[in-house]
C-alpha cells in the first residue's frame, strides 16, 4: 500500500468519524500518533453502549471505507466486540465497550499524541 498525503488521511478519517457519528459513537477521539510510533498516523478510538452497537459502529466504519477503496488488512475483536480494532495500516480505529475503553484508557497511554479536531461532513451512512 502506498503512503498517502495528509490530506487523503484526513478525508479517510473525516469518513470514518461521520461512521461513527452514525451509529452514535460515543466520545470519539482522533489522536495524531505519527511522532510518537510507527504502528499508525492516526488512532480513532470511541465506545457504544452495548456489543451490537460496537459491532454497528465498527460494520459502518468498514462500509464508509470501503467506499473509499480501502479494506482493513487486519481486523481484531469482532464476536466479542468488547474492544474491535479495525487496522488500515495508517488509520487504526478503535471500538470499544466503556468499562474495557477505561480500563485500557489508550488516550492516557498515548497522552503525548494530539488530538485532532475535525468535524464530519453530514452525509447519511445507511
């Protein structure tokens, strides 16, 4: 896969935030992790209310990507759907239930990343 700019990330996660926004995701944070690791550029991490929200959450990211060409090589956490992680090399998203969001508490692990400010385009996710 190639490296892609700056701004075809944001687009990407501007797409996925507006998934989430969708299904009701709560709290969603985008943190910029690309001086503090390798593993991505960005994190997206949020928490629903139950596992089929989150398993919700998760299917309407993996659908609004999709649309933008990209699949997720590596996927963790479906079934369980307590913490689903959806790796798109660049963009990792994060869906998690709030007692395992707290417990692992990645924005506190990752406090030194910024968090990015970006605001969803309103289009309907079906």
């Amino acid at each position: 896969m190639s490296k892609l700019t700056d701004r075809q990330l944001r687009l990407r996660l501007k797409r996925a935030l507006r998934a989430a926004e969708a299904k009701k995701a709560q709290e969603i944070v985008i943190l910029d992790v690309r001086k503090l690791t390798s593993l991505a550029d960005y994190f997206l991490i949020c928490h629903g209310a139950n596992p089929r929200q989150n398993q919700a959450i998760a299917d309407a990211i993996q659908a609004e990507l999709a649309g933008a060409g990209l699949s997720a090589p590596h996927q963790e956490g479906y079934r369980r759907a307590e913490w689903i992680v959806l790796d798109y090399v660049q963009i990792v998203a994060h869906v998690f239930n709030s007692k395992t969001r707290n417990f692992y508490g990645l924005e506190r692990l990752w406090r030194g990343a910024p968090q990015v400010a970006l605001t969803a385009e309103r289009k309907p996710v079906k």
